[in-house]
C-alpha cells in the first residue's frame, strides 16, 4: 500500500509510534471520516499543519495546537478550580472574550481565569505553559 493510500490514522500510527497523543488520532481519524482540509476548518488550522501534524513535521510547539484539538474536536472537560468541571470549549471561549462582551456572571468566571492554574494563556515559571 502506498502512503497516498494510507489512511490519516495509519500515517499518524507510523509517524507517531507507541508515542502517538490521543488528540492527534482523534484529528487523524476525523480527516479520514471527512478531510484535512474540512477537518481543518473545524479546529482553525489549515490543511498543511494538520498533514504536518499527523505526520509529525510540524516544527514548533504542539501544545496551543493541542489545545485548540481538545477544545473543538473532543471538547474534554477540565476541573476548573472555581466552577467545578466545565467543558474545555467553555473554559477557553470565556477567558479569550473581550470583557465588554460578556454578562456579569461570565465576568466573574473571566475574573478567576487570570488566577487559575489551568490557564494556557499566562506564562508559567521557567517559560513553560499550565496542562490546558
């Protein structure tokens, strides 16, 4: 079989190995149910850094990209330290809005993302970045 006949989730396979993320075989097996392009339409990126991604080329940091991955295509939920567990969706949709556009509830919620530990958006100690 040739790689053009090779399905996303086989080439990620045999980029990837045992060290395969779930979320790149979940963005893998989403472009074999449609493609790269419409998959990558849905997660924001464009058809070149999905191929890149399932094929382990891509040359800077996976982790916002796995982010954006979890956010759109398994929308995990995550255990906010205010609010309980909240889907991951919510929880970067509402950090990443303008304050003036949200209601006040959404203000509150906004107000703890800036103190939370889970918040991707807030350099960490040592340039590394929280788990979300």
């Amino acid at each position: 079989m040739s790689l053009d006949e090779q399905s996303n989730l086989e080439k990620a396979r045999i980029a990837w190995g045992d060290d395969l993320p779930d979320y790149i075989a979940v963005l893998a097996t989403r472009c074999d149910e449609t493609t790269q392009r419409a998959a990558g339409r849905i997660v924001g990126f464009p058809s070149s850094t999905v191929s890149k991604l399932i094929n382990r080329k891509y040359g800077a940091r996976y982790d916002e990209l796995e982010i954006q991955i979890r956010r759109t295509l398994m929308n995990v939920p995550v255990a906010c330290p205010t609010f309980g567990e909240i889907p991951l969706a919510s929880c970067f949709n509402i950090r990443r809005q303008k304050p003036e556009r949200l209601d006040m509830a959404e203000r509150n919620f906004a107000s703890a993302c800036a103190r939370c530990p889970l918040n991707s958006d807030i350099k960490k100690k040592g340039n590394n970045y929280a788990a979300i």
